[in-house]
C-alpha cells in the first residue's frame, strides 16, 4: 500500500511507527564486508579479563560464579581471585558449583577479605581443611547440584558476574568442554554446570583458550548468553582435567560391593528393558556398571538411558546398544567426553534439567536406579559424603541427595569399616542425603533394606540375597574397631549443609 | 582355602567376607623371623575376637624344629582354631609329634581333646613318598596339602605354567588320601592378574580329583569356585539320579534305572557328590525346585 494519508492513519490507529530506514539507531547498520573482516572487527572479545571486569560493572560485596567441569585442572577460579585481588575487590560471594585441592590458594584471599562468603557443592584439600578450623566467618553454605540450579533461577543465589571456562568458544560466544572444529587443548566435555550460571547471571565472561571458528557447534553455552570473553593461556592442567577412561578397580572389596549391588538391581523389581539408570564414579559404584553389563546381556535387557556423571564404562553400554540414550551433565573421563563430541545419541544437559527439586519432569525423577558412594550411613540410613571420620570437610554434597530422592530405588554402596574407622554406625558426622529417601545399602559384608521397603526387601530375599538389619551391620563394624572418640568439634559454625529446597539438613562446627 | 598372612591386620579384620570355605592364617613363610611372636598374638586374638561365620578356621603353624612351632601350636589351640596345618611335613612322626602338642594344649586350656583337627602340607620330595603314611598317621587330619613353590625347589626344577612337574606329586597326593579317606587341596595359583590360566589349572585339578584349591587373592576365590560348582544340568541329571535311587530303595529293590537304563552304585555316589557341591556352593537351594 502506498505511503499515503490513509496508510498514516491506519498506522496511528494500530499505534506503530512507520519503519525509516537508519532511524532506529538500536539497528546495526548492514555490513557489506566479508565474514572474516567483520569477524575480526566485530566480536565479544575483550583484551584483557581486567577489562572484561570492569564492563561487567562488578562492584565489592557482589557474587561471582565458577563451574568445576575442569575439576583438580581448574586454574580459571585461582586466575580470577587473584586478578580481582589485584583490582582491589573486597568482600566478594563465590558461588562455585564445587571447589576442589587446586583452590587452596584461596585461603588467602579469604584471609585479605577479598573472599566473604563461599556457597559451593563441595570443598577438598587445603581450603576445605582451614574452613573447617574456622577460617571464616560466615559458614560456607553447601548445596546439591540440583538444589544449587533451584536456587539460581529463584534467585536465592543472584550472580553478578559468571566466569566461565571453556575448552572452545567462538568469537561470538558459543562455547563448549570440546570442540568439532579442531583440536581443543583441554576437553573436560560437558559445561552442564555451567549453562545453569550462563543462563542467570547478570553478566558472562567466558575464559578460554581456544578460540574457534563461527559457528562453534554443537554449543554448550550459547552465544545469546555470553557478554565478554577473555582469551587465556591455559583454562586448565589438561592432564588433571580429564584422564583417560576411568579404569575399574581391582580391590576385591570394591569388586565384592559392586557385583552385590548388581545382583540387587537385577532382583529389586526395577530391572526390566527399558529401565533407566545412573551409577557413579567412585571405585564400587563404577565396577557396578561392570558387573550390571554382564547381567543385561544374559538377560538380554537393555536401558532406556543412563544419566549423571558420564564415565567411559557408561559410553561402553551406549555403543553395545545396552543403552539407548545417554543423559550428561559432567564428563568424568575421556572417554565420556569424546563420546560427548562424537556420538548423537549423547547428549549434553544442565543442573536444571538434571535435577532441579521443583521439576517434576527433572531427569532425575525419570530414574529407576540410582548406585550412590558413601563415606558413612547411620543406621537411619543417612548419608554423610560431605566430612571425613575427623570431622574436616573433604567432600562435596554433589547430586547425592537429588538423586536419592529421584530414583525409584537409591541404592548406597560403601565398605563396612575404612582402615580403623566403621562407615556404617548409629550416627554420621553430617546427613547430607537424608535416611528416607534411601532404600538400600550395600556393603561388603552384607545387604540392609530400609524398612520403608519391605516388598525390596522380600524380592531380594526371594532370590536368596541375604538382608541384614541395618543395626546389625553397625555393630558388625563395631565389634572389630570399637566405638570411635567423639571428635574435638568446637562451638563456631564452618559449615551448612542445606537440601534440594534449602532447608537446613545439618550444620558442620570447626574442628579444634 | 584362602591364605592371610597373620601380620596383615587390615586383611585379618574381614578375610571371611570373600566367600571362600575355609580361611588359613599364615604364621610361617609370609611372616619374618622379627614378627613371628607379633603375628602369633594378632591370629590369638583375631580369632577370639571376630567372628568368622561360616568359614573353617586353618592356621599355618611353623615347623616343630623351629623355636615358634610349639608355641604357635599351644596358642592357636587355646584360641580356638579348628584346624591346625603342619607345613614341610615329610614323615607320620611328623604328624605325631605336632598331635602331641596339640593334645597337651587342649588339655591345658580344657579343650576337648580330639577337637582341634589337622591338615598336613606335604612340600618335598619325601613328603610325597610317604603321602599315605602322613595322610593315614592321624584320626585328627581331616585333609592334606601340596606346596608346590618349596617342592620344586626340593625336586631341582621350577615352577611351569602347565604344572608338568608336579603331575607325580599331584597324583600321589590325591591317592594317599583317598585312600586314607581325608581331602586333598591343592596348591596356589601365584599370578593373580591371570585367572585364564587358575581356570585352566582348577579344571585340571579338580579332573585330578582334588576337592579344592588354596588361594592367595580374594580375586581368585569366585573363579576357583566356578570351576568346582556344578552345572544346571548336572544337578538336575544328579537329583533324577538320587530320585530313582531312592524309589528303587523303596521298592526293596538293589536295582536302579533310569530311562530304561542301568544305574552303577558309582554313579550313585557321584550324584550326592555332586549336590553337595551345588549345595556348597549355593548354586542351588536345598528349598528351592530344579
């Protein structure tokens, strides 16, 4: 229709303007120039992290966030700590999605009051040792993963500032753990952590130290979430990122664990084709996946999907077609992580999706089984993997308790005794993964069923795995290793270990 | 049988959860001359202490000729072992004399005497010369042994991967027994990582005709097992064996068949073998249908 009278006052009788050209100056002027000129002109990368701080507009007593995914390789969060120290930041949140031994330099920056408070999923090494003695002041807050996503998107936790590292990014942002346009330096495979912070945070720095080609896909990160990215040296110690496949054990405890936990799956109720399932990476419940191979193929079942923390034994059964699907939010070896890259039936998802409390159709929820580690159950079947038999913090709270109370059956595998110390006993040093929503524990010398499931308990003694009482297990263990000292706890709170909704579970006091 | 050296408290604590059948602490050649009395004290009081379920309790004591051998046996009986095992045994007066000990120790510490029993490890060359005399010397001896490492040592040779030089020592030991009407169990299977190969010499063990087989890692108990564990089919073949045996009882009659066919009493005897060893080995309940 022609621009006349009439057109105008239809238009101001929708009450929209009429479009000029080059009048609205929020429109990028069309570039005529070629891809890779206006690439090179044009992109989110900023010269230094410095800089990248100081567009971020972050301000003293604001949070900044971290991922784990390169764990005891990580050098993006000591980098980072260090360089807002020099800026002269004080009295910063660090809301970590875990923290491990590499993070001890942190003590100092805690010392200097640059670090006020830390809320994490797990803490180990150095750090974690001077926060139990009382390092800080306000108690480090611990949460699940997935109760670490609800409370992002309810913005309980509002991060200011999201610094991200990753194997690859684009000029643009589109960020991954690998890459398919190359040769990454370091692969840690899943950034499932990290989309959680880069959908949320007011602001996204992405670190990286490969930067690749537009479009960098398939992405991780997308990026319409990414404001700045810095180029680095190294993200991380590509050798302490990623080993290669996570090899099984060899310890005929863990070996013994493991082929009784799969002898309880297959006898539970909840082995069927098409039943789905996560186990972890810890010695026993790795060697499960072992074990649990060996009964789908004289079975002939097979899984719909398996979830989690994705090692190299899980991708085995996704490429012998034992399993249809696998679900990723942590690549725990090499092996994961190039299944990751290579295989379209592997699929990357975030904390979110994995195991926010308030999702019905979080995959979690979706589990029928569930192989959990411990360091210690109590006889209510607690579960403490967050404190040593010293009391100090040497864990991380993890997805324990998103998928405990997820699956259908959690089973908890651990020995009976550590060395001198009994790991199963009436009381543990920290509930992490409250009692009722764990159905069975196995140990190497016996099986309890919680009594919230008697028709498990009955299946497996049907097929003649003997069940123990829970109580009788722990004083099996005491019996041999006596009853353990109380531990030197003083009266200063270090530690506050919060479920899926936040809800206090327990407190950690510093150790004397 | 599986072996625990008797210094190793962390493998001492829980040695009964792997499943084997019987378990045997080790006091002589995994212990050094400087914790011989150490490890006596820890076997003492590891088997006072912990309960060990269902797995028969062997100690190795050391020699008589040495210094520990008296001791180890005074206090290993007074701890309650139910089998004492006499390494390097090479004639019956062996036998005796460690009877001896035992007999005094029981006696002192108000054990009924005749209840702690005796395995005898034969491992040299005169050992297995005089297999039957050594397996028939004593009503206490409920089985005997070869060692294998210090008999090839003893024999001038060493150890092979097909065992060819211990077919000699193997069948006599196997021989003596029976006809002393004690078991016989084999020696160790020392590399752990290769259990194609502990398969391979279980199977031709067992076709010898021992009824077990020492080992040295928890790893090699299941495999061992599989081996001396029955097949379905074997035990269904052994319970219609044993059915038809005890309907031809009924019947008054000396004469078994089944499927048209004649029954030896050997077979007989095979089956109930054979369901012992399913029992056993729980691959099949005495509840449970076939």
């Amino acid at each position: 229709m022609t621009r006349d009278q009439a057109f105008y006052s239809a238009l101001s009788a929708l009450n929209k303007p009429a479009y000029v050209p080059g009048e609205n100056k929020r429109l990028y002027d069309k570039d005529t120039s070629p891809l890779k000129n206006r690439m090179a002109r044009e992109n989110k990368i900023v010269e230094s992290l410095e800089k990248a701080v100081e567009l971020s507009g972050l301000q003293n007593g604001m949070t900044i966030s971290f991922h784990h995914h390169f764990r005891d390789g990580d050098h993006i969060v000591n980098m980072v700590v260090d360089t807002l120290a020099r800026m002269g930041f004080r009295d910063l949140r660090l809301a970590p999605s875990s923290l491990s031994d590499v993070h001890a330099p942190l003590i100092q920056h805690i010392k200097n009051g640059v670090i006020s408070h830390i809320e994490t999923s797990g803490c180990r090494g150095a750090l974690a040792k001077a926060v139990s003695q009382g390092l800080m002041d306000q108690p480090m807050i611990f949460r699940s993963h997935g109760g670490r996503a609800a409370a992002i998107e309810e913005d309980e936790i509002h991060i200011d500032v999201a610094f991200l590292g990753a194997s690859s990014c684009d000029p643009f942002g589109n960020a991954n753990g690998y890459s398919r346009e190359g040769e990454e330096k370091s692969m840690c495979g899943s950034l499932g952590y990290a989309r959680v912070d880069a959908q949320y945070a007011d602001n996204v720095i992405v670190l990286t130290d490969n930067i690749v080609g537009y479009p960098n896909v398939p992405f991780g990160i997308s990026q319409r979430l990414v404001d700045y990215i810095v180029c680095v040296d190294d993200v991380g110690d590509a050798s302490k990122i990623m080993t290669g496949a996570t090899r099984f054990s060899t310890n005929p405890h863990d070996l013994m664990i493991a082929e009784a936990t799969s002898n309880v799956i297959v006898h539970s109720g909840y082995f069927y084709d098409g039943f789905s399932l996560q186990t972890g990476s810890g010695g026993a419940s790795l060697s499960v996946t072992r074990f649990l191979r060996e009964a789908m193929i004289e079975k002939n079942i097979h899984a719909s999907f398996a979830l989690g923390g994705i090692t190299g034994a899980m991708v085995k059964l996704l490429e012998e077609g034992l399993v249809s699907r696998l679900l990723d939010v942590q690549s725990f070896d090499l092996d994961a992580a190039l299944s990751l890259k290579n295989n379209r039936f592997h699929q990357q998802i975030d904390a979110n999706y994995y195991a926010n409390p308030y999702r019905r159709g979080a995959a979690v929820n979706q589990l029928d089984v569930v192989v959990l580690s411990a360091l210690e159950v109590d006889t209510n079947f607690n579960v403490n993997v967050l404190t040593g038999s010293d009391g100090i913090i040497r864990g991380a709270v993890g997805g324990h308790p998103d998928t405990a109370a997820g699956a259908a059956l959690a089973i908890v595998v651990c020995p009976l005794m550590r060395g001198r110390m009994p790991s199963v006993r009436d009381h543990v040093n920290t509930i992490v993964t409250p009692g009722d929503t764990v159905d069975v524990l196995v140990t190497d010398q016996g099986i309890a069923v919680n009594p919230k499931r008697p028709e498990v308990a009955e299946r497996l003694e049907k097929a003649h795995l003997k069940v123990t009482p829970i109580e009788e297990l722990a004083r099996r263990a005491e019996r041999i290793t006596g009853k353990p000292d109380p531990l030197p706890f003083g009266d200063k709170i270090v530690g506050v270990c919060t479920y899926r909704d936040g809800s206090v579970l327990d407190l950690i006091r510093n150790i004397t | 049988m599986l072996f625990v050296p008797g210094n190793n408290p962390g493998m001492m604590s829980d040695a009964h959860i792997y499943g084997s059948d019987a378990l045997m602490f080790d006091l002589e050649d995994s212990v050094t001359l400087r914790e011989k009395d150490a490890a006596r004290l820890l076997v003492y009081h590891a088997l006072k202490t912990i309960h060990y379920g269902e797995c028969e309790r062997v100690v190795r004591v050391n020699p008589l000729s040495t210094p520990f051998g008296k001791l180890d046996i005074e206090a290993m009986v007074a701890a309650g072992a139910e089998v004492i095992r006499l390494p390097k045994t090479e004639t019956a007066q062996d036998i005796l004399d460690t009877e001896a000990e035992i007999e005094r120790a029981e006696q002192k510490y108000g054990i009924p005497v005749g209840q702690t029993r005796m395995m005898a490890a034969v491992e040299g060359a005169l050992g297995v010369v005089n297999a039957y005399k050594i397996a028939s010397a004593s009503p206490r001896l409920v089985a005997i042994a070869l060692g294998a490492e210090d008999y090839c040592a003893n024999l001038k040779t060493s150890r092979s991967l097909e065992g060819s030089e211990l077919q000699y020592a193997r069948g006599a030991i196997v021989v003596a027994a029976r006809a002393a009407g004690i078991d016989c169990i084999d020696t160790v299977f020392s590399d752990v990582n290769n259990e194609e190969q502990l398969v391979k010499e279980t199977r031709m063990i067992k076709q010898l005709g021992f009824d077990g087989k020492s080992v040295i890692n928890p790893r090699q108990i299941k495999p061992v097992h599989r081996v001396f564990t029955p097949t379905h089919e074997e035990i269904v073949k052994a319970q219609r064996i044993l059915a038809a045996s005890e309907e031809a009882a009924a019947r008054g009659s000396g004469v078994v068949a089944l499927d048209g066919k004649m029954i030896d009493r050997p077979v007989v005897i095979r089956a109930e073998r054979t369901l012992e060893l399913a029992y056993a080995s729980r691959a099949v309940f005495e509840e449970d249908e076939v």
